[in-house]
C-alpha cells in the first residue's frame, strides 16, 4: 500500500481509533475534522458512530452547496420595514425542530465553495446559522480527502475550531469490517489478504483513469455477488472487477476467481458436513482460498 507522501501535521488514527474519537467527540459537543483517502468509509463510520448514540444526522454535501444554502432573506414573509429573517433549506429542519440531538455531517468540506466558509464558521463556533440558534446541535463531523484527489486544504479558521485527524485505513482494518458486515466477496477477501498493497493505488495516480480504492473494491463485490445469482459468466465478473480497480490489478485477481469458481462445488460440500477427501491435495494457494471462502 502506497504511504502518504505528507502526513499535514496531523494526527494518524486507523479505523477503530477513528471510531472511538467520533463517539467521544459527539458525547463531548465538539467539532471533528477527519482526512483521508478515498473510500476510506470515514463517511460511513460516521453515520454509523452518530446512529449508535442514539442522535439525529444532519448530512450536508458541501461540494454541491453555495452560501444561498445556508439561508435566504425572507423578504416577502417579513413583517417589518426594517428587520428580516433568514429561511433555512429543510435539511436543517432537524437542527432546529423536535427535542432529538442532531450531529452535523459536514461532507467534502475539500471540495466546497468559500463562499460556504462564513456560514460554516458560524455553525462551528456558536451552533447557530445567520444569528438563527441551532437547539438540537450536538457535533459536527467535517470529512475531506487528500489535495491530490482531488480537493483543496480547507479555511485554516475552519479548521481551528475543530480536532483534526489522519485516517489511515489498513488492509487488516478493512479485512475485519468486511468480516463483520459480510459485504466483500470472499474471493476479493483471500486476494486483498495476500496482497495488502493492492487495497489502494497511488496517492497520487497521474494520468491513469482507473486504480484500486477501498470503495472500488466494495462495488466490484457487489457486482461480482449479483452476477453469481445471475448466473453472469467468468469473463464478464472479472471484467467487472478490472473496471472497477484498473487492468493492472484486475489481471492479478482473475487467477483468484478462477481458484474460487474452481473450488465452490468443493466449498458447498463443506457447508454441508460432507466429508472432503482431497483437501489435503489441493495446492496451497487453494487451500487458502478455499479456507477464507468457508
């Protein structure tokens, strides 16, 4: 796996660490900023540390937004010559109705527009948008990827007012959460397993269109686990696989799905209490694909 290049004097945390602060800084109050690369499911882990504590989520994609996002003059409504009040877009219905505590999702905060930093300022600091107070305000989660993917450092301002941290998924780390959510397909699970550098591409990938990412990996899974109830041939799945990761990658892995096709009959029978006489023949290499199948 390639290393970053600059570590922007954060903190490295990995998953489970990640995990960890995101609960503590919600029960806390505060404000998280997490970078990473992409597909580094700091997205997901998110929504996942603010569903266990039981909070509303509020999420924001920042790439999309512009400072009219964040509340338009109510001139029409207004009932006085001189004072008018802000409307808020429903997404912030939430913040401010019901008696639920709500954590702000602030989404690709690297690729938002600065017209967004005053208002996002505002929130952070002092939980109220255009003077507006915020009562449901717990945290706010800001989340964003490295500058050669694509983004750009966020407001210095911004950041003061949060913690900040490097996400730093290993292959171990992404191997245990596809084991507990059962979304990887075995045979990208025995392939990522031998060949730990693969889970990524570079940090910075130059001119190539197509490289492995964590997030390529889950949606070549999914494809490969809907082909297999389809009855998709050999061909196509591993073309499915390449399309998602790049050639490169994908021609080292078709020999693992040529191993996991060729041993699935074998695996059923295991499944099954069958007795399995030649086990102990297979190359090693099968071997091992087969034991992480089952």
């Amino acid at each position: 796996m390639s290393n970053v290049s600059s570590d922007y004097n954060l903190t490295k945390i990995n998953s489970k660490e990640l995990g960890e602060n995101l609960r503590a800084t919600i029960e806390f109050g505060g404000n998280i900023f997490v970078l990473s690369r992409r597909g580094s499911s700091k997205t997901v882990q998110s929504k996942t540390a603010i569903r266990s504590m039981g909070y509303n989520e509020c999420y924001i994609n920042l790439s999309v937004c512009e400072r009219c996002d964040f509340g338009l003059p109510d001139v029409m409504g207004s009932t006085s010559k001189e004072y008018v009040n802000y409307r808020l877009p429903a997404y912030f219905k939430p913040l401010v109705e019901g008696d639920k505590k709500c954590v702000l999702l602030l989404d690709e905060v690297d690729k938002s527009d600065a017209s967004v930093v005053a208002p996002l300022l505002e929130i952070i600091q002092f939980h109220t948008i255009n003077g507006r107070v915020l009562p449901n305000l717990q945290a706010v989660i800001l989340t964003g990827n490295h500058a050669a993917e694509g983004g750009t450092r966020p407001s210095l301002p911004l950041l003061d007012r949060s913690e900040k941290y490097l996400l730093e998924m290993s292959h171990i780390h992404w191997l245990d959460w596809a084991g507990s959510e059962g979304m990887i397909h075995p045979s990208i699970t025995a392939y990522i397993n031998d060949h730990p550098e693969d889970l990524y591409g570079e940090v910075d990938p130059g001119d190539i269109y197509a490289d492995p990412s964590p997030r390529g990996w889950e949606n070549a899974s999914k494809m490969l686990i809907h082909g297999e109830k389809n009855k998709w041939g050999s061909k196509i799945m591993t073309n499915k696989v390449a399309g998602s990761v790049g050639k490169k990658v994908g021609v080292k892995y078709s020999a693992y799905f040529e191993h996991y096709q060729i041993l699935l009959p074998l695996i059923e029978k295991i499944m099954k209490g069958e007795k399995i006489k030649d086990f102990s023949n297979l190359e090693q290499g099968k071997q091992v694909v087969a034991t992480m199948i089952a």
